[in-house]
C-alpha cells in the first residue's frame, strides 16, 4: 500500500500539466485557418498586383485612347476617366484591408509604419478640396498622385517570394517596350498614334512604343537601366545583364530622350568613376569579370562608332543642335507667370485665361515644368502643399529602399523638371514607384546569433 502513494502521487502531477495541453490543439487549428485566410488573399492581391505592373507599362493613354476609350478625351462615362491601373490597385489595396486584423487595424498598422504618408495623404486631401470647391475635374489627381501612394502601401505589405512574379512582369513588359521602339524608329511605322487629348501629332520620328509619349518612355527605360546598374541583384549573371544594359540604353536614342540619356550617362560615368578609383585603391575583382568587362567596353566603342558611322543616330544628334522650338518653349513657360497677379497665383488662375496664354506662348503640348504647370493649374499655396507631400513621400520611399534608389528619385527630379511629367493627368510616377518598390527593395539584414550553450530541457528541470 505504501508503494503505490508515490505512484499515484507521481500520476496526479502528470495530469495536473497535462490538462494545460488539451485546449491548444483547437487554438493552433484556429490560428492555421487565419494564416491560410490571409495567405489567399495576399495571393489574390498579388494576382491583381500582376495585372496592375502589366497595364502600367502596356496601357498608356494613347492605347486607350486608340480602343476609342475616353480616358483623356471629351466625353464618354465617370469609369473611363481613371485608368485599369487605378481599378486593380484599389481592388488589391481593398482586399489587404479583410486580412484577419480588420480594416481598421491593417490602416493603423500601415500607416503606423510608414507615418509620413499621413502628411503626403493630408496635402493631397487639401487639393482635392480645392478642386471640388472650383468643380475642376478631380479625376487628374486620383491618377497622378493617389495612385502611386495606394501602390507603395499594397508592394510594402508583399513579400519578396509574391513580389517576383511582379519583377519578370517588370523585364517582359520594359523589353517588350524597347523592342517596339526600335521597330518603330528603324521601320519608321508607328503602331499607336502619338496623341496629346484629342490631337494627334504627326510627322514625330521619336519612338513611344506602348508607354504613350516618348518623354515618358526615355524615363522608365532610363530609370530601369539606372536599377540595372546600381543593383546587380536583380539579373545576376553578368552576361545577361551587361547585354541588357547596352540594349535598353541603345534604345534612348531611339526614344529621344534627351534629358533622360544625358542625365542616365551622367550618372553611369560617375558610378564607372568611383569604381575606377576603388580599383585603383585596391579593390580585388574576379579576374573574370575584368576580362569580361575590357571585352564588352571595346565591343561597345566599336558598335557605337560603326552606329554613328552608319547614321543610325542622326536624328537623335540632330535634337541637340536643332530641337525644333523646344528649348523657347521652356523659356515660354518661365515667362508664363509674369501674365497673372499675385491674386491668380495664390488660389490658382482662370482656367480659361491660362488656355489662352498657353496658344499664344505657343504651349499648346503643354507646361514643360511641373512647379510652374502646378502653380498655373492649382495656385502657389497647393503647389508648397503638394511638394511637402511628395517629399515625404520620396522620404518613405528611400528610407524602405536600398541605396540605389537615389538615382532613380534625382532622375525624377530633373524629369519634373524638364518636362510635363506628374502636371498633367497620367500615370507616370507610379510607374517610377512600381520600378523602386519592386526592383529596388531594403536588403534584410541578416544578423548571426552568437553560438550559446543551453543546458538540455528534462523533465526534473521543469519546475512543479
């Protein structure tokens, strides 16, 4: 009898830590089914992110305006004036929102990540007052600035496994855009008509391919020749991307360019400089790679020395000395606001005035500047809102990005700068957002844990 006390007392303690046990099978079994429900709808997400890269860079407006849909032109309904990419992002971004947290705790935990856009949502709240209260069409500012905004917050909150089918999305349809270009520059048959609204321009030799215009085509080329060079993780092998580089760069020149060639040139000689110099301080490199290097500079002087020689370039060149009125254009654009009162540039012009100063300076194509087209079109108040916004934005980008993103958002900048760009209604800076969340993401760091010794888990260890 007196044996079996321990015996039994021994059974009591096993039951007593056992009982603990039996209710976590039913939590683990929950919580596997709200990891599955979230994973299905990442994967839904992404899907829908996959079409949204492809309508980006194949959809411009002048393919919508060719399949007779009213996307920048007069007329047609409300759901033609925002573009396919605007409808998958949203549906995309709508959907991260029914994760298992709820719509209100994916918002605070995506916002409470990325704090500044909650500076950059608030100015762009602003403008959106503004041109309901004027009854100007809002419809520009959903798809220049909203847009891009809704694609960082939906990439953000991917993985790099469900980001990759996103980045060979990104290689066919940039390929299959430079491509084009050289078949319409070299066959001098344009597939899609060159249209500005409701004008088609006619007698333009510059290539545009699917992107719409050919300004918009040297900056997402450019800028996806700049990612090429800067991250070499993104085409490893060193054969493939050397060729990749020299063939989308080529294809600059029959973009035309000008402010993206000479910018992306400047940048590679400086990036080329710095290496030099590094080598020259002692940096070891596969000998290898140097012979593969030495063979590719000498095949590329060759080629572009046969190309000039043959004339290939010429209209490029010729954009240089003679670009048909391009360069008075901008001077007409600087001279535009000398037209209007301090009044009109606070809150923003007439719209009908600033029509008719626009055919009279000979700006019919448009404002070659961004600051000054958005000071014309929503006064200089909105404007400083507008440009805090987006450097908060650009700030958010950086700081989740790696370090070769830096050249991308200066081509942007000289871009703006130059050209049209984001004052008018189109799509390109989240073309430029899909190119730095995509292909340029934050390295993880991968920290070591020190080697510890822990003393082996037994049963007599477990306290009672």
């Amino acid at each position: 009898m007196r044996a079996r006390g321990p015996l039994n007392g021994s059974a009591s303690i096993a039951r007593v830590h056992r009982r603990p046990l039996a209710p976590s099978r039913p939590a683990s079994h929950a919580h596997r089914r709200i990891a599955n429900a979230d994973a299905f709808i990442e994967r839904i997400a992404t899907g829908l992110m996959l079409l949204a890269v492809m309508a980006t860079f194949t959809l411009s407006s002048s393919v919508l305006t060719n399949w007779k849909i009213h996307y920048l032109t007069a007329g047609g309904n409300f759901y033609e004036k925002l573009h396919p990419t605007t409808y998958f992002t949203l549906l995309a971004f709508s959907l991260l929102l029914m994760r298992s947290r709820g719509p209100v705790g994916e918002i605070n935990r995506m916002f409470s990540e990325s704090k500044l856009l909650l500076a950059y949502l608030l100015c762009w709240l602003f403008l959106l007052v503004q041109v309901i209260v004027l009854e100007r069409p809002f419809t520009v500012i959903i798809d220049t600035f909203l847009l891009p905004i809704l694609i960082a917050l939906v990439m953000w909150q991917l993985s790099a496994a469900q980001k990759r089918p996103l980045v060979w999305a990104i290689h066919l349809t940039i390929l299959l855009n430079v491509v084009l270009g050289y078949y319409e520059y070299f066959s001098g048959h344009r597939l899609i008509p060159l249209t500005l609204g409701d004008v088609v321009v006619v007698g333009e030799w510059r290539s545009a391919a699917l992107l719409g215009h050919p300004l918009t085509a040297s900056g997402i080329v450019g800028a996806y020749v700049l990612a090429l060079v800067l991250r070499p993780a993104i085409c490893p092998p060193l054969l493939i991307r050397l060729p990749l580089i020299a063939f989308c760069l080529a294809s600059l020149m029959a973009f035309g360019g000008r402010t993206s060639l000479v910018t992306v040139l400047a940048m590679i000689g400086l990036v080329g400089g710095f290496e030099a110099i590094r080598l020259m301080r002692g940096k070891r490199t596969p000998l290898p790679a140097a012979i593969l290097a030495i063979c590719v500079l000498f095949a590329a002087g060759a080629i572009i020395f046969a190309a000039f020689d043959l004339g290939i370039f010429d209209k490029m060149l010729l954009r240089f000395s003679s670009d048909k009125g391009s360069t008075l254009a901008r001077f007409a654009t600087f001279s535009l606001l000398s037209h209007f009162d301090w009044n009109e540039l606070i809150l923003g012009p007439n719209p009908v005035r600033v029509n008719a100063l626009q055919s009279q300076l000979g700006l019919n194509y448009g404002i070659e500047n961004f600051w000054i087209s958005s000071i014309v079109q929503f006064g200089l108040i909105h404007t400083v809102l507008l440009t805090v916004g987006l450097v908060c934005f650009f700030v958010e980008l950086l700081r989740r990005s790696s370090a070769a993103v830096w050249a991308i958002v200066l081509l942007i900048v000289v871009i703006a700068a130059s050209s049209v760009s984001f004052s008018s209604k189109n799509i390109q800076l989240a073309q430029f957002v899909i190119l730095i969340s995509v292909l340029l993401p934050r390295e993880q760091r991968r920290v070591a844990a020190s080697p510890q010794v822990r003393t082996p888990v037994t049963y007599r260890s477990v306290p009672a």
